[in-house]
C-alpha cells in the first residue's frame, strides 16, 4: 500500500497500519513512482477539487503509474443534484456532469475505470 493525500488534517488522523504508507501530495503533481510500478492506482473523491488543467495531469499520473486504474468522481443528472453537490462539495472546482466527465476522460486519455457518485 502506497498513497498520499493533500489534507494534512488527514494525514494527521490516519491510522496506525496506513499511516507509514501515506505521505503528503497534491494529485496534480508528478508522481514519484515509476510507470507501472503500481498494480491498482485508485482515487476517490479527490479529483473533483482540481481546476480541469490539473485534472488532465493528475489523470495522466494515474494512467502513466498504475497497471490498472479506478477512480470514483463527484457529478450529477439534473439541476437539483447540482445544487446538492455544490453545497457539499465546497472545495470542488469540477462542477461534471456525467457526460462532461465521460468527454475529458477521452480527451485525457484516462483508461481506467470510473465510477460516479451522485447527491440525491
């Protein structure tokens, strides 16, 4: 296990099996592992809070380091789960619909797998 996480509340709180395995990072910066060094690179509920030119790189990272790929993102199907979104959401600078988030996968090369979590 190897991860790392821009929250330094969270890394502060992590627990003591993870936490030598955590370190601090923002996603959109290069990853310090080599291509394909990780079997599973996994992201949830984290790209939402990156501004679309450090979404396309910190995509990009998870393409070049891991052999598979999952991320879980933040979107919406109609007006009134936007709305439930971004009042959750306080630090999401990708407002996606599932379409949108479909589109920049393509345009980012993502090749992983994906899934979508929606606010009711």
């Amino acid at each position: 296990i190897m991860g790392f996480d821009v929250s330094k509340y969270g890394l502060e709180r992590n627990t003591d099996i993870t936490k030598p395995y955590v370190y601090y990072q923002k996603a959109q910066d290069p990853f310090k592992y080599k291509d394909k060094e990780i079997d599973l690179a996994i992201s949830l509920n984290v790209l939402h809070n990156l501004r679309i030119f450090d979404l396309k790189k910190a995509l990009s990272e998870i393409n070049r380091v891991g052999k598979q790929a999952y991320i879980v993102v933040e979107s919406y199907r109609n007006v009134h789960e936007l709305f439930n979104l971004q009042c959750w959401a306080t630090t999401c600078e990708s407002f996606f619909d599932v379409d949108e988030w479909i589109y920049l996968f393509g345009e980012f090369g993502y090749v992983g797998d994906y899934e979508f979590i929606f606010f009711e």
